[in-house]
C-alpha cells in the first residue's frame, strides 16, 4: 500500500496526531497502528483502523512512505531497530520523542535514511500545539512538505535547519505549557488568598490565560504592546507588573527556568 502512514506509539499524542488526520480527510484504510496497549487499540480499530500489537504483526506488503515514532525516549532504542526494513529512498521516519536525536535514528536506520526530527507540546491534543521539526540531509522537499502537512493537522509547525536549536526549543515551546499551567495555579491560589472562593478563582485564572494567549496570537500588536494597552499610569496593572517586572522578578526567573530545560535536554540528547 503506497503513501500509507505507520504510526508507532498510540499514547495521549500520538493519538492526537492520528485524531487531527482523520479529520483532515486521511483513508484510515491507509494507517496501520503499532500499539502494544490493549485499551489504546480498541478505539482506533472501532474505526476502521489496522492497529497490531508489535511491529512483527504488521499486514506484509504495506509500504508506508512515513513512519512516525511516538513512542516515549527511552523506548526508542529498543523499537526503532523493528522498522529499518522500512527504510529506502520513498520512506521517511518522523519522531516526536524529546532529547532523541537525528544521530541517534542514522545510527540505526543508516545515514541515507531521511529522518524529520520533532519537538511537539500538549496542546496539539486540541488542535493547538507548536511543532518545531528539524530534518536530515535525505529529507526531500516532497517529504518536507508530506511531513508539515502531518504535523499542522495539530498545529502550528515551524523548521528548523540547525538541530543543536532543538534544545531552545523544548525549553520554550515543549516545557512551556506547563509553565503556563503552573502560572494558572499560581494566578488561582493568589485569587484564593485574596478572597476569592476557589471555583471562581480558577475560572478567573484559566479563562483569563486562554484570553490573553488568543488574543495575543490573533491582534497585530507584540506581547509588549498588549501589555502597555491593559496598563494605565498608577493604575492596579501597573501595581502589579511593578513586582513582575523587577530586577528579581518573573523575567529572570524564566530565563533561568528555560535555561535549566534547556540544559537537561542537552544532556538527554548526549
């Protein structure tokens, strides 16, 4: 079966992916699904998709001409030696896998193999995520273009041609939602503390985030600019951002926690 996908790993997202494909119009008759875990098959198979356990059940004579590991790092060098047999000149192999590099794949698929390394983040689960890819020497322009067609099914994608940036980018953009979740805890505890009941803080706390990042995504303005427009001189947001933005306030505190994810998938990826 020509331009079939392959999808190794059903988890939260690679099932994200598989869900923004089907939506896009993707012939599940042309996916088949590697996914050892029982409970995550059966939903996919519901829908007419071919999903085996392990690598070694997949229907002969399939020929995907992508073939997507996600599945979690460390499993990585255990799975991916099963799929070399697919590899050849019409065939490229994407991972999502964090700190996994373009190295690590060539050494085991070979160095002609065409490999697109990824790095999405959690909210491709609802549509809304930021995939950065970075590919190979092999990629061709046509496996470009089939690889950001896949991944902007769940977001916005961007490319990359320096791999050695693939660790700015899980700093920012793979860690960065749970920064923003935290935030949230934060902005609802603080809530709390100031009176509010709990219920209502979260809400104020999320909705006001999910707000902020629309509206900055969609005005023409940058961040700064939103932010001078909600600010008026001796108001309470300039009250409050006289704290956030002190010698020690959140802008070095970011800067150090991104440098600190930063550091640690330099250190995953050696």
């Amino acid at each position: 079966m020509a331009n079939g996908l392959l999808l190794v790993g059903c988890g939260k997202m690679g099932g994200a992916m598989l869900a923004g494909w089907l939506d896009q119009g993707t012939d599940p008759a042309s996916v088949v699904i590697v996914e050892p875990t029982e409970a995550l098959r059966q939903p996919w198979a519901k829908r007419g998709i071919n999903v085996v356990a392990a690598a070694a059940d997949i229907p002969a004579g399939f020929a995907p001409d992508c073939v997507i590991f996600a599945v979690k790092p460390q499993q990585m060098v255990d799975v991916v030696p099963d799929y070399v047999r697919f590899r050849g000149p019409g065939t490229q192999f994407l991972s999502i896998a964090a700190g996994t590099t373009i190295r690590f794949f060539e050494g085991i698929l070979g160095p002609d193999a065409a490999v697109v390394r990824t790095m999405p983040n959690t909210p491709a689960a609802v549509g809304k995520g930021m995939l950065v890819a970075c590919p190979n020497g092999p990629v061709t322009s046509a496996m470009r273009a089939r690889a950001d067609t896949l991944l902007a099914a769940v977001g916005a994608v961007a490319w990359i041609e320096d791999e050695a940036l693939m660790d700015a980018v899980t700093a920012v953009s793979g860690s960065g939602p749970a920064y923003v979740f935290y935030m949230i805890e934060c902005m609802t505890q603080a809530g709390i503390a100031a009176g509010l009941p709990a219920e209502l803080a979260a809400q104020l706390a999320s909705q006001t985030v999910y707000g902020a990042g629309a509206l900055a995504h969609a005005a023409p303005e940058d961040p700064g600019t939103l932010r001078k427009n909600v600010t008026s001189p001796g108001g309470t947001t300039q009250a409050a951002l006289e704290v956030l933005m002190a010698d020690d306030g959140l802008a070095p505190l970011v800067r150090r926690a991104v440098d600190a994810a930063a550091r640690r998938s330099r250190e995953l990826g050696s």
